[in-house]
C-alpha cells in the first residue's frame, strides 16, 4: 500500500477585510495535495469563522495572479485574499 502524499506548503496574506474576519496578516499552512484554491476557501473558512462574512466577494491571487476556484494550489504557492476595491 503506498502511503498518501505529505501535506504542502503554502503561504497565504490577508488584506483589508480579510485581515479583520482572520486576524491575521498571514499565515503557512500545509494543505492537501491538489486542493484548489475554492478548496482553500472553504478551509479557511473553517479555521477563522469571522472570514465568512467576506468569502463571497474575495478575490483569489496566486503568486501575484487572480485564479478561479477551480485552479489547483501547488506547493510553495503565496495566496492572497483580496476583497474588492472602490476608489474615486
């Protein structure tokens, strides 16, 4: 029986309201091999409840590029969690 693969590492940044719902900056985890960057949401979404307010209109960066939620997550990855921005 081969033995599951070892969690990966990925840093994530919080900004904005995102920072506020986490109360942090940012964060290493290690996460499941291929989880998607939805897949991210949702488990971080269970790690800091107070981000579940801001989850619908976060933005997904990975390595400085907006991704869908279906993009799969690679080890070394830097995921930021952008809410949206208004100016004038």
């Amino acid at each position: 029986m081969t033995p599951p693969p070892p969690p990966m590492p990925v840093e994530v940044r919080y900004f904005a309201a995102a920072r506020e719902g986490a109360g942090l900056t940012g964060e290493r985890l290690d996460v499941p091999v291929g989880l998607t960057a939805g897949g991210l949401l949702a488990l971080l979404a269970g790690r800091h409840p107070g981000l579940a307010p801001v989850l619908p209109g976060l933005r997904v960066a990975v390595n400085e590029r907006f991704v869908p939620a279906e993009a799969a997550l690679a080890a070394g990855d830097t995921v930021a969690l952008i809410p949206p921005v208004s100016g004038g």
